[in-house]
C-alpha cells in the first residue's frame, strides 16, 4: 500500500491546469507544424501561421492560448493499492482547479447552474472522471474544454444493420454540422460502442491520446486514418475559411456493446486540443 497525500493531488493540478492553458502539447505542436506545411490554401496558411504566432505569444509572455479556458475536465487512473490521506480526493481536485484557474488568471467559466447561471467564480467544480486500475499510481490527465468546439459534439444511437459506414456517416455528420463553429483545424474524437454515456466517455477521453501513438486494433488505425483524410475533404479549412486542412487528427476508442446497439458519440476539439498528463 502506498500513501499519497491530497495536497501533492491539489499541487499537481494547479501546475497542470496553468500549463494547458498556456502551451500546446508536445504531439499536438508536431501535426500543427506540419498542417501548416501541408496546406494548399493561402488564406488557410495564412491563417496556421498566425495561430503558430499566437501560440508563440503565449508560452513567452504567460497568456493564455484562447479566451475561453475551458470548463476542467480531469481523468484519473488510480491505483488500487494507493491510499489518500490529508481529505477529500475530489475536494482535493477541485481546489487544485481554483487555485490554477486563480493563479494563472485564467477565466473563469463555470456557472453554479445550468439555468440560474451564477458563475462560481473560480471554475470549480470541474468534472471528474475516477478509474480504478492494479498497482500504486496515480495517472492524471487534465484537458480544459473549451464549449465553441463543446457544442458542436453529437452522440449518434445507430442501428447494428448501419455497420461501420454508419459510423463514417456519423462521423461526418458532425464534422460538417460544426463546420467553422469548432475553430478548425479541429481534433476529433469518436467513441464506438458501450452505451449511450459510455460512448460519450470514450469520444471525450479519445482527445487526450497522444498523437504519437496510434490504435492498436487494425481496422480502427484504418478507419481514423480514412476519416481523416475524408473530413479534409470537405473544404472546411482553417477558421472555416477553406482548404485542405480541417482536421489534425482522429482518434477513435472502442467497446463491446448490446447485440441490439451501434452507440457512436464524436466529440470535437478546437485546434489546441488542450492535454497534460503525469504520473505520481
């Protein structure tokens, strides 16, 4: 049994929330660098190229990477030989939250309510998403999401007999209904299978992969890259102002599911893709 104190949980996520917000991870700076080459469209360069400045101006001067930082969204695998002590775990998150959001004067975004809408002005409480795995680690991923890319996400309940082009149908479906509303270039992530929550769960956790690494299943590595290069088709470009850039990436995580379900939810990122992850 390993002891982890709640106040390393409370540092840690204060760093990795200020961090997000303010510099692109490692994989998602690699495929934005090379959209930038690949581009065919002037505008939509131009466009890459000024969002590389933005994101310059940011990790120099500690500004954020967008206006809108994001509503927390926390991922954690948690050891089954780990013991909290010092108080609440999620008590523990979420003043990890208040105390980065407050920190790095990042804006604060979440409302009490959903129909009072009373900000809580520190952007707590985030949403927490607890994962019981073997051995003594805690694995923590933070991904601020911000809600232009938010709203344009869709959960699809299709029919077995709808079959994979279902799925690409879905897919991209929801590609063009966000069309410029996501600020392409845009990450997407699918989540196939489970149930109606379970393949929200996916589609959301499906941003945070490296994209580095890629699929272990065959026919999903297949299915992520054919997507990928039918949503670039699309025209949709950067900003929405056309070219061949609309999507970085597809991830795509599956599930087993009911005999009787086809569940596919797409969740969609904005160009950043804020993720951080560490291990304690």
């Amino acid at each position: 049994m390993r002891t982890v104190q709640t106040s390393e949980i409370t540092e840690n996520i204060r760093e990795m929330c200020i961090e997000a917000n303010h510099f692109l991870s490692r994989d998602m700076r690699r495929v934005f660098d090379q959209a930038a080459e690949k581009e065919e469209s002037p505008l939509g360069k131009q466009i890459l190229e000024q969002l590389k400045e933005n994101l310059q101006i940011a990790g120099d001067d500690m500004i954020p990477i967008c206006q809108d930082t994001g509503m927390a969204v926390i991922f954690m695998k948690i050891g089954q030989d780990v013991h909290f002590e010092g108080g609440s775990l999620a008590g523990a998150v979420n003043q990890g939250v208040r105390e980065g959001y407050t920190d790095g004067y990042l804006r604060k975004s979440v409302v009490k309510d959903p129909i009072e809408r009373e900000n809580t002005k520190d952007n707590t409480p985030a949403v927490i998403h607890y994962e019981i795995v073997d051995g003594d680690q805690v694995d923590i991923t933070v991904a601020p999401k911000g809600f232009g890319s938010e709203n344009m996400s869709r959960v699809f309940m299709l029919k077995p007999a709808d079959g994979i082009e279902g799925v690409k149908n879905a897919i991209l479906t929801a590609v063009k209904d966000a069309g410029p509303n996501a600020c392409p270039p845009m990450v997407v992530g699918v989540g196939v299978g489970g149930t109606f929550e379970k393949c929200a769960l996916m589609a959301k956790h499906a941003l945070t992969r490296n994209l580095d690494e890629v699929s272990p299943v065959p026919y999903v590595r297949e299915l992520e890259k054919e997507m990928l290069e039918k949503i670039n088709e699309l025209g949709i470009g950067p900003g929405g102002l056309g070219g061949t850039v609309t999507a970085l990436a597809v991830n795509i995580e599956t599930y087993p599911t009911h005999i009787a379900g086809l569940p596919v939810a797409v969740n969609i990122c904005c160009h950043v893709n804020r993720h951080v992850h560490r291990v304690i």
